[in-house]
C-alpha cells in the first residue's frame, strides 16, 4: 500500500514573515522522498507593534474594529504576504501574486460587510480569516513549492473536502459527508507529489464557511487522516520547534526528559490539561472514528527528534510518567449526581464540548454530588445559563488551577501521590483538591489560580518525578 503523510506546519512552523520556509520546503522534499504528502497550512506569524502574532490575531482585532465602527484594514496582512512572495520565483510569481490579491478580496468583502452591520460573526468571520489565512497560505506554498521543482497542487475551496456542522465558528468534522466530498483531493493526491491545505476551516454540505476552535489546524490533519487511511498507509506528521518533553519549556528549564512515546490517551491528557502537543480533540476524533494511525510529532529543527503517539503502546520506555503539566482558568462545576447524567449527554451530543473532566463524587447531607472540572473556565462563564437549567442549586467555582501528570501506567511509580503533593505543599501552595483514580491512572491537583500558583507547582512536581522509584 503506497505510504500518505498529511504534515501539518502551524504558525510557529512558518515564522514571522515566512522566515522558516526554505525549512518547510526542505522537510517536504523528504517527506515525499518515498511517500504522498498533504501539507496543512496555518496563518503565518507577523510583527505587529513589535510583537510576533498570527495573522489570525490581526484579523479578529480587524474584526473587532469593524464592529465598533473603526474602519478595517489588511495593510498587515498584504505586507506580510508580499515578503514571503519574494520566495517565488519569476515564472510562478505572477500568478502567485494574483491568487493573494483574490483572496484578500474576498477577505476585505468579509471586513466590509462586518463594518457596514457591526457584526463580525459566524460565516463573515470565517471567510475573513479563511482567505486571509489559511486557505491563502495553502495557495502561496503551492508556488513557493513548484518554486522549488515539487509537483503540487492546492484545493480549491470549491472542492473542500471538510464537511461539518453548522456551528459556524465551532464547528464539527461530519465523516460521511465529508467522504463524499473527497473525490477532487483524492485526485489530486493520486496525481501530485504533494497537495496543499488550509487547516482550521470547514464547510458546510451547503457551502457555508466554518472554523474549528483555535488550534484546529491539527483536527484538520487527523480528519484528513481519518479520510485517507483506508487508500493508504496514512501517518499524521506534526511539525514542530521541538518534540515533546516532559514538561512546558518555558516553565522547566532543567532536568527535561525527551518522551519518545505516548499512547493516545496519555496524548489527549497532556493537550487537555495544557501541553501544546496536539488539540486533543484531534485524537479524539481519530479514536471514535475507530482508527488507529500513528501519529509523529517532528522537531523541525532536528528531524531525528521525534515523538511517537500509538493508539496503543505494546512496550512502554523509560519513566512511567512522562509528562507533568497545568492549567489556569479552570472551573468545579458541582451538582447533584442524579441530574449529571442528562448535562453529560447534551454537552456530548448538543453542545459537542468534551474539554471537562469528572471528578470523584462526594456526599453532604446524605445526598451524593458529582464534580465537573472544566478546563476552560471562560467556556463556563458564556455558558453559565445552560449549565444551571440542568440543577438550579448547582454551584460554580472559578479561579481554579490544576496540575497533572500524565502517564498510562503511573502505578507503577512508588508513593506518587504523596509525595507529589507533599512537595507542592512545600513550596508553599495549599492544595484544594486531589484526584487520584488507578483506573484511569491519573492524578490530579486542584490549587487557586492566582500570582504564579501554577508554573511553582509544575516545577516543584516535576523535579520530584526524576527522584521517586519506580517497578
């Protein structure tokens, strides 16, 4: 079966500018070495006020000044892409130049249409940051790479092959429709070295313009996967500025530990609870889907450095926790046991948000009540009303921080628990919750949210890992 990777180069993977292009461009000329490609593009980065920001940013604050009548421009956006242009060569570049000024047309249509209504909502906001980002960016490697003597081509957005709901800005992958809507990229894949994509955008069955969550460039990788694995022997390739450690860089600066592989799950875990490994909901999909597939995370940089995801791990290596990590903005959402049930459904099959946690019940005054711990405690204030219809008397806690470590097969690791928590009591936290469960081999610590309560927690637990042993 001829080998399919779908590579996925997100912002940071481009630079500020495109500065990290000639990279992109030599990785692919590997990659396709002995297999077909689908590159999935993010938006670029910028320097902006003298800062680096995606140009995802740039036009939601234009979005955002439409709305208060402040009249919206893509200046940013038209010089950033006239700087990576100039990796066109001379017999691609007219027509590169033209495909960018298409695309800002229609994303300045977006724009307008914002300031006329002062509206920048659902389908204006998704073409403004589709043809602005994503879908351009896809279109501007295709000539960067014929630049280079790659047989590319990119898909048209007529012929998009990601079909989803109707939640226009948080939209969801729709499997079937979308493998009836896969046969011009399939042809293009069959005819082509590599093909090009846009990540994060969907389409509606009846073409309207829809966008994943932020990160959904990596769920549009795994759902191109999803749809591929059948005609090939399909891997996903994330390509990062490094593979994975066993803490967030920038908050351990010592003592980091290369993980050289997770199983899915132990994947999910880390991106939920704030690793920048992957958007979990990627794996998520991919599992209830019922596919298995693996999954490379790249060091861009170094490309022998690498992290494997499997479904399943036959061996494990090394420690078995690999991973310790944190997250701010969190929220308990308590409420009686007997009415869990229904919110449980209708965040799964209406609200299609699985971004939560359910903790260990407890009983007060012979009544026994369940604990949510949602990771995203803004998606708990928007949704406030629709969490207490299900239990008036239910109760919500925000301010909440949790660490967490991540690890299959934690048992096997001598007094975790106490003594995780008896360090991050040392450093001078007070812990208001802890969750250990052996069946899901998990631990979890609930702290306030507050000054640095986080970043000294994850570095106190993580230099304790390296000293605990373990079967």
């Amino acid at each position: 079966m001829t080998k399919l990777i779908v590579a996925k180069f997100g912002g940071s993977a481009i630079g500020q500018n495109g500065e990290t292009i000639p990279k992109i461009i030599q990785r692919i000329s590997d990659l396709k070495t002995d297999s077909k490609v689908i590159a999935v593009f993010s938006a670029p980065l910028t320097i902006y006020n003298e800062k680096k920001r995606s140009l995802t940013d740039i036009i939601l604050e234009q979005g955002k000044n439409a709305e208060n009548g402040i009249k919206p421009s893509l200046d940013i956006v038209k010089s950033t892409y006239q700087k990576i242009l100039d990796m066109v060569d001379e017999d691609n570049k007219e027509n590169c130049k033209k495909t960018i000024d298409f695309h800002l047309k229609k994303a300045q249509k977006a724009l307008d249409q914002a300031f006329d209504s002062k509206e920048f909502v659902n389908e204006v906001r998704s073409n403004a940051l589709a043809f602005s980002g994503e879908i351009l960016m896809s279109h501007v490697m295709t000539h960067i790479l014929r630049s280079n003597d790659i047989r590319t081509e990119a898909v048209k957005f007529d012929d998009w092959p990601i079909i989803t709901d109707h939640n226009i800005e948080f939209t969801n992958f729709l499997r079937t429709e979308s493998k009836e809507k896969m046969g011009k990229i399939a042809e293009l894949v069959d005819n082509n070295q590599v093909v090009t994509i846009g990540g994060f955008i969907g389409k509606t069955i009846d073409g309207i313009t829809t966008t994943y969550e932020r990160g959904g460039s990596d769920r549009t990788a795994a759902d191109l996967g999803i749809l591929f694995h059948k005609k090939y022997e399909t891997s996903i390739d994330f390509e990062k500025d490094s593979a994975v450690v066993s803490a967030d860089p920038k908050i351990v600066d010592s003592e980091l530990r290369e993980v050289i592989q997770l199983s899915y799950n132990e994947a999910r875990l880390a991106g939920m609870f704030g690793m920048k490994i992957l958007d979990p909901i990627a794996i998520k999909e991919i599992v209830e889907n019922g596919v298995d597939m693996p999954i490379i995370i790249t060091n861009m940089k170094n490309p022998e450095k690498i992290t494997t995801i499997k479904r399943s791990l036959q061996e494990q290596k090394g420690h078995p926790i690999k991973i310790v990590t944190g997250k701010k903005n969190c929220a308990i959402f308590r409420i009686e046991t007997n009415s869990i049930q229904r919110l449980l459904t209708s965040l799964e099959k209406d609200k299609h948000y699985s971004e939560f946690i359910i903790l260990s019940p407890f009983t007060k005054d012979g009544i026994e009540f369940s604990r949510i711990l949602f990771l995203d405690g803004e998606y708990v204030k928007r949704n406030e009303k629709y969490l207490l219809a299900f239990d008036s008397l239910a109760t919500i806690t925000y301010n909440r921080g949790v660490i967490t470590l991540i690890g299959d097969e934690m048992w096997r690791v001598q007094q975790v628990a106490s003594r995780t928590s008896a360090k991050i009591g040392e450093s001078g936290l007070n812990i208001l919750n802890m969750d250990a469960q052996e069946e899901t081999s998990r631990i979890i610590i609930v702290v306030e949210d507050s000054h640095d309560n986080i970043t000294k927690a994850i570095k106190a637990v993580h230099q304790e890992i390296s000293k605990i042993n373990f079967v």
